[in-house]
C-alpha cells in the first residue's frame, strides 16, 4: 500500500463494508493537522459523512471520514467534499497540511501506523512552517481591446496586416487564409512579450509582503499571471493593500482577481 504524503494521491486501498461502524473501515484522508484541532462544527466530508480526526501521538492528527464504499471516488461531488472540508479548516484558522484528492488507508489503525507514527517529526515540522501563514492566489488578466490596440500602435508590421486583411472581400477570404493565421501568430507573439514583462512587474511588486512565492505558467492567452503567495497573517492587510494598488495602477489594461485564503497545496514543504 502506498501511504499518503502531503500533496499527493494514493488509491483507496479497499472498499468499505456495507453497514460497517464508523472508523473501522477504510479512511479517505483530507489532511494533517495538529492534534487537537478544533474541527468545523458543520463541515462533512465525502458522501456527507462526518469527518474527525485521527490521533497519532507526537502532537499530529489526520483528518478523515469513512470512505464511501461500493464504487469508485472521482464524481464531482467527492473533488468538492474534499475541498470543502479543507477550506472549511483554513477559514477557521487551522493548520493543515493539505493532501491531494484520491487519498486513502485502509482504517484507522493503518491511519495512525502507516501514516502518522512513520511521518510525525515530517510532519510536525511542516506544520510548524505553515503555522500563521495563508495561502493566496493572484490572478491577472488582459483587458484584451486595450492590449490589441496597444500592439496595433506599437507594431506597424501587425497593423498594416491587419488593415490589408480588413480590406479582402468576402467571397475571397479563402485566399487569404495563412495571412490570418500569420496575423494570429503575431499577435500571439506580442502578447507573450508583453507577458513576460508585465507579469514580472505585478510579481515584483507584490512578492515583498509576501514569505514565498510559487508562480504558475499561463494558461490562456489573455492570462497574465497566476501565482499563489505565501502569507503570514500579521501581513495579510498589507498584502491586500498592495494587490489593491497594483489593480487601481493597472485598471486600464490589466485586471486583478485575489484568491483565498486557500488551502497551501503550493507550499506543502517536501517532507
């Protein structure tokens, strides 16, 4: 059996028992905490079933609910469950050492032994370097007439291809097929050098009231930064205020969309 480590997914290692108690069949895991950690009072896992915590010794605890049995995990409502449960545990200010979707033990016993008593000290130490620290996601995006028109000014080889194709007739389109695609891939082209520009200064800006900062590559095309921030919670304010300068700076061209607090995938420490 693959045993479950922070950020990552193993498959449940068997199905539950019809009927079986609470606790005695197999867990799904949603994470780590420290023991005695104050669960949400309404917060339910996977299938609504009541989530706990399992006690390992050594001041660590894992967080589960009873595997639902008799079919596999993966619908849509499991992935939302088990985020739930986690963010449930960061608004109310809870440590946690998040696990990726999938994770699972055969019961409790294997919950304490297989995973806590052989990684308490790992844990712990991660832990203590996610304590009093929030995750948060910073998205950017192009206000995307105000970056065109900025290339069309700023690249005479774009305009001009582009005005000769506004000027093709209809009924002959066709023929000016790879000088769209052509007119595409510069566009493309000047928006991914701006990017890279832009993107920086955002990052720039906003990485000194942060801990840690873990970038993620662009997606769309109109995407111009996403990465998540560690934060202390003694800096949060700040953090906030300079996101919210960056927006009023950049309002014209680039939009800004804050995230969290989230659960810290991105800064789960390698244990």
């Amino acid at each position: 059996m693959t045993t479950p480590t922070p950020g990552s997914a193993s498959q449940p290692a068997a199905e539950s028992a019809a009927g079986q108690a609470a606790g005695h069949g197999p867990q799904y895991v949603y994470g780590v905490t420290r023991s005695g950690a104050a669960l949400p009072a309404d917060v339910a896992g996977l299938e609504d079933r009541p989530v706990r915590l399992v006690d390992g010794g050594g001041g660590c605890a894992a967080i589960v609910s009873d595997l639902p049995g008799n079919r596999p995990l993966g619908e849509r409502a499991d992935l939302v469950a088990h985020q739930r449960v986690l963010n449930a545990l960061v608004e109310a200010g809870t440590v946690v050492l998040p696990f990726r979707f999938g994770s699972a033990l055969t019961d409790t016993t294997a919950v304490e032994k297989e995973l806590l008593a052989d990684n308490t000290a790992r844990f712990a130490e991660a832990l203590d370097r996610l304590e009093g620290r929030v995750e948060l996601r910073l998205k950017a995006t192009y206000v995307q007439e105000t970056v065109l028109r900025e290339i069309m000014d700023a690249e005479p080889e774009i305009a001009e291809l582009a005005r000769r194709l506004r000027e093709v007739p209809p009924d002959i389109a066709d023929a000016v097929y790879y000088d769209r695609v052509r007119l595409g891939e510069l566009i493309a082209q000047a928006v991914t050098r701006r990017r890279e520009t832009d993107g920086q200064v955002l990052l720039e800006a906003a990485a000194p009231a942060a801990e840690a900062v873990s970038p993620k590559p662009p997606v769309r095309e109109e995407d111009v930064l996403d990465a998540s921030f560690l934060v202390t919670a003694d800096r949060r304010a700040e953090f906030e205020r300079v996101v919210e300068e960056l927006g009023r700076t950049h309002a014209d061209r680039i939009r800004l969309r804050l995230i969290g607090p989230l659960p810290p995938y991105d800064f789960v420490p390698e244990v």
